[in-house]
C-alpha cells in the first residue's frame, strides 16, 4: 500500500476511545489506513516496533469498538504491539515522540495514561495479571472485562501456562489470543474453517445458550443430559480434530478468525463478551499487514533502529559475540550456544548457520535456558546462555540453585548490559552486576572493546566455573581505545589505564563499561581547572579480590579521592565490593572514598536535554560535582 494518498482525517480529532466509538463503521477502513501512515511514518524516522504494530490494527480497533476503557482493562503482552492503541486513546497528538528524549514510551506504562492499567516490556506477563483484575473485579462486584492480547510467541513462556492452569470459568475475563507467526491451530482444511465459522457465529452461540438452559431445567435429570451431551460431543470433536488444549484448560474456545478483518474480529468479540465466563479468542494476523516491505520480510521490520543508525549487527557486541562463538565452536565440538527466542538480537544467528546441531533456541524461557545449560555441563558439554540483562533477571534463581551451587562451567553471555535510553525501565540492564556478585565462584567479565569480547570468551572457556560476559549494545567507541589501549595487550584481562603509575593525579575514577565515556568528559573538564583526574577501567569485575589487588598496585602515590563509577544499581555492586576492599588495603586516612551509581530508584527515558546518564544521576556533571566535594 502507498500511503502518499492518504490524509490525516480521523486520527487528529480522537481524543477518547469514545471518540473512536463515534465514526460510522463505513468509515472504519480509512481510520485503519491513517493508523498504517503514522506507524510507518514515526516508527521508520524513531525506530521501535514496526510488524508487530502493523499486525494488529484492526485487531485493536476492534478492541476498542467492544470494551471501554479505563472501566474495561485491555493488557498487552509484552506491550511492543500498543502503538494502535495509544493512537485510539488519545495519545496521537504525541505519536511522533514514541521512544524520544522525554516522549511516550513504547511499551505500555501505567503513568503515562489512565488507558494503560499494567505496565510491559518483558514477554509472558499479561495473563497473570489480567487474571488479577479479573479475580478483584469479581470481588469488588464490578462488571468490567480483562481483555489479554497475548502474541502466539508468548506461548513458549511457561508463565502464560501457569496463569492458564490458574484460571477460573467464572471469571469476566478474554484471552485474545494473536497468532501472527507459530502455527498453533491444528484446525486444517475446509471442514475445520467451516466448523470455526459455524462455532463463532451468534446462531450458533444462541442455540447453544438456549439449549443448555433448558436441557439444564428439567426436573432430577436435566443436569444429567447436559452433562451426558457435554461429554458426547467432546468425543466426536476430539476424534475430528484431536483435543483443544485450551478447553482442556476449562477455557471456552472461539476462532480462529481473521484478525486483520476488523468486523469479523468485532463480531467474534461481542459474542465472547456475551458468554460472561472465561474465554478464549483465536484470532490470525499478519505480521506488517498494509506495509508491502514489512509483510515480505516481518523480522528486519520487528524492532527498528531510529533513522540514519546503523543496525549490521556484524558491527555490534552482539555481532562479534557470535562470530567469535563460532569460530571458538569450530575448535570446541563440546561448545554449545542457547538462545531464548533471541537469536538475532543476541548474534547468534551467526552461530546457528555455522553449528545448527549445537544450536538450541529455547523459546522465551530465560529459567529453562539456564537450567537447560547447567544440564549441557554436567554432562560434560561447555554451554554459553546468551542472554538480555534486563531478561537475565528472570533466571537468577537457577543460576544460584543450578549452576553456581554445582560449580558448573556455564558460560553467559549478558547482552545489552547498562543503562538502555530509549526503552526505559523494563530495558535497562542494571541489576545484573549486583545480583550476580553475590554468587559464590561466579567470574565476572566486563569487556568494552571487540578484542576484549574476544579475549573474555576465550578466558570463560578455560577453566571449570561459572562465569558472565557482560557487554553493551551497539559498536564499540574508538575514542576509548586510543585512550586505554594504545600498545595494550588485549589478550591480558584485567585493568586499563589512562595514566602512568608516577603520574601524580588528585582522583581517580575507577568504572567499567560504556559509561566509560562520561568518565572520560568529567576528568577533561576537571583538568581545565587544575584538578587531575586519572581513570581506572576494569575489564573484569569479580573475584573482586583479584581486582582489588590490580587496583591497589596501579593506584598513584598521594591520591587524595577514589570515585567508584558504575550505571548499575549501588546497592551489592561493583563500588560497595571494591570500596570496602580497598579501605582494607589503605584505610580511611588520607584518601577519600565514594560511590556514584544508578541509586534507589528506577531510572526513566532520558529527557530533552538530559542524557540516560543524567537522568541517572551519573552522568559528566555529576561526576565531576562528586569529585569536586570529594576534595
């Protein structure tokens, strides 16, 4: 479709669902157009979730035509796919700022509008929640719905399947299920789509209404019958079709239905809404739906870079990662790699063509992946996890329970690790540092250059324990490399600095990671005014006794202030380990020590004007205010 035609109408004047509500359905195809217009147009200039968005215009719409929100509460899994319906809630007027300095974010988040009512960015969630609005609506007396829109990839999330098994018939309550990409259904064939549109139809419905309602009145034996009927039919179904694993779940089952077909999909919805119980409603979209370039090629357009940002990823950690796992794969047959449903993200698509056999794609299970690895290892097999940060956080119990306790040499690889600016809160990979230093035996790796990736890997690999490769998104920054590693051995892991062991310097910042670079502004400024500040950047964090003893020896004479610099959370982290260690090695006299790190709080997009750092409180300004009290 070319959007050229196509003129802003509708959308500018929807400030309320209700305003929705009001344009004649004969004018619904031209809102979903201008829907289509603005997504490719904001999402191809800020970059964010394309397909997805595009998939489920109508499906939105149709969400929105049936339940009323806020009274009605809509739940997004994972909240990438919410564009549409922050565009039907009164959000258009700030479309263009999606995942900007200071915009609207782009997952659902519930300050950012009453029409949000449960904040997303990790996968699996939605169902669980929405069955505790459904529950405490029931409790309550309210009369309102739970609408969960949960995509068919969540399904490999073993959270969707608790919260199934945990769910009650009595409950005002719809799982909108949206497959876009796996095949679910087993209803093939002319026979089965017949039968589906028989079962969604509101004859079909009535009858079925009204026949259980009498069958159910007759006097002693009513019950029976129904009963009897009930079982009956489950039978013939089950021998048609084989056994529906969501009725099995106690579910009523609708669809499937063509879900980029908004009356069919308004149709369904009003029918499930009329059964006052639990219910499940199938529906199939398509990925880009509208956007010919999206709809051939769904996953280059699934999660966009802004305008003019390079997204090779042969050309990222992530890139380098992969290719050095293969190559370190080829040498290593006992070398494997897992993934949970990130393959592209993580590099490992590169690792998948060179080695399919020691490939494992595990789904959106981060606790199995984990568990999965430790098993790999004790059976004598080298596992490397590549992982999210942000999405580490959902195994860490199998890391202490499976991994760590057994001493198994499990190697994970911790993606996207720091401070994320235009996912926000859900994204940023701050936790990781402190929740995996208090692990026993854990070997933390903190690599900021290509080659100390490289060297990392290689070093996780040799020994018998458990260990974490932590690095950024995104490429590595050469103005780091002049400054650390000019005519340094890569392949030594440990320290780098900026300065020599005689040079006098009044502080120095001790930091690891990409917020190397704001270290690197604040001690430049500092020097403008005469206060010399060296850097220490660590490339390896724990055992923090090793680390410790690198830094003691490599600290200047006469140093009056230590900064332990981190964009992780203080608490448990590399500043706490390495402060207490190093006051042990010189005391409290003579020199002062501090921390600065992302403190008790979560940490927003950044604004206008102010970086993620800032809006951190870690960034330059900070850290040269911080010194400057210091001394």
């Amino acid at each position: 479709m070319s959007f050229n035609d196509v003129k802003i109408e509708y959308l500018k004047n929807i400030r309320t669902p209700q305003d929705f509500k009001a344009i004649p359905q004969k004018e619904l195809d031209k809102v979903a157009e201008e829907i289509r217009k603005e997504l490719v147009r904001v999402i191809s200039n800020n970059g964010g979730h394309l397909a997805s968005n595009l998939g489920v215009v109508e499906l939105t719409m149709a969400i929105h035509r049936v339940f009323d929100t806020p009274k009605d509460h809509v739940i997004f899994d994972v909240g990438h796919q919410s564009y549409v319906h922050k565009i039907l809630t009164g959000r258009y007027d700030r479309f263009d700022t999606i995942r900007t300095a200071g915009g609207i974010s782009g997952f659902t988040k519930r300050e950012e509008s009453e029409h949000d009512c449960f904040g997303a960015g990790h996968s699996s969630t939605s169902l669980s929640a929405a069955l505790g609005f459904a529950i405490s609506d029931k409790l309550s007396g309210s009369d309102a719905y739970t609408v969960a829109v949960v995509g068919d990839g969540a399904f490999t999330g073993g959270m969707i399947h608790e919260a199934l098994n945990n769910c009650r018939k009595d409950l005002k309550l719809i799982i909108l299920l949206n497959e876009n990409e796996m095949s679910i259904s087993r209803n093939t064939g002319r026979f089965a789509k017949n039968l589906s549109i028989l079962r969604a139809s509101s004859g079909y419905l009535k009858t079925k209404r009204a026949t259980g309602s009498f069958l159910k009145k007759i006097p002693l034996v009513g019950k029976y019958i129904f009963n009897g009927m009930k079982s009956v039919k489950m039978f013939f179904k089950n021998a048609v079709y084989g056994s529906n694993y969501f009725e099995n779940m106690g579910l009523t089952y609708l669809g499937p239905v063509d879900g980029n077909n908004l009356d069919s999909v308004e149709k369904l919805l009003r029918e499930a809404k009329k059964l006052n119980e639990s219910v499940l409603v199938h529906v199939k979209t398509q990925k880009g739906k509208g956007y010919a370039p999206a709809e051939v090629e769904p996953s280059d357009f699934h999660g966009m870079q802004p305008a003019g940002v390079k997204s090779r990823v042969e050309d990222t950690f992530s890139g380098v990662f992969g290719s050095e796992l293969a190559r370190l794969g080829k040498e290593n047959e006992k070398i494997c790699a897992i993934t949970a449903a990130m393959s592209d993200g993580t590099g490992l698509e590169i690792w998948k063509n060179a080695h399919p056999d020691r490939f494992f794609d595990v789904g959106i299970a981060e606790e199995h992946a984990l568990t999965f690895a430790a098993g790999l290892a004790a059976n004598g097999m080298r596992p490397c996890a590549a992982i999210y940060s942000t999405f580490l956080q959902r195994g860490y119990d199998n890391i202490i329970h499976d991994i760590a306790l057994q001493k198994l040499p499990v190697v994970i690889a911790v993606d996207r690790a720091g401070l994320n600016p235009k996912d926000g809160a859900t994204h940023h990979g701050i936790f990781d540092v402190a929740f995996l230093s208090q692990i026993p035996e854990m070997v933390i790796y903190t690599p900021i250059t290509y080659e100390g990736l490289r060297a990392s890997l290689a070093a996780a690999f040799s020994f018998d324990a458990p260990s974490a490769v932590r690095y950024p998104s995104g490429s590595e920054n050469s103005t780091v490399i002049d400054r650390f590693y000019k005519n340094a051995d890569f392949s030594h892991i440990g320290i780098k600095c900026d300065f020599d062991f005689a040079e006098k310097n009044d502080a120095v910042i001790i930091t690891y990671g990409r917020i190397v670079t704001e270290a690197m502004a604040a001690a430049d400024e500092l020097r403008k005014e005469g206060v010399s500040v060296g850097i220490i950047l660590l490339e390896k964090l724990k055992p923090y006794d090793e680390s410790a003893e690198l830094i003691k020896n490599s600290l200047p004479e006469n140093v009056k202030g230590v900064l332990f610099l981190e964009e992780e959370i203080r608490s448990g982290g590399m500043g706490m380990n390495l402060c207490d260690k190093l006051r042990g090695y010189f005391g409290q006299e003579g020199i002062a020590y501090d921390i600065l790190a992302t403190d008790d709080s979560f940490v927003s997009q950044s604004e206008k004007g102010r970086s993620v750092y800032d809006m951190a409180g870690v960034g330059r300004k900070d850290i040269s205010k911080k010194l400057k009290a210091m001394l």
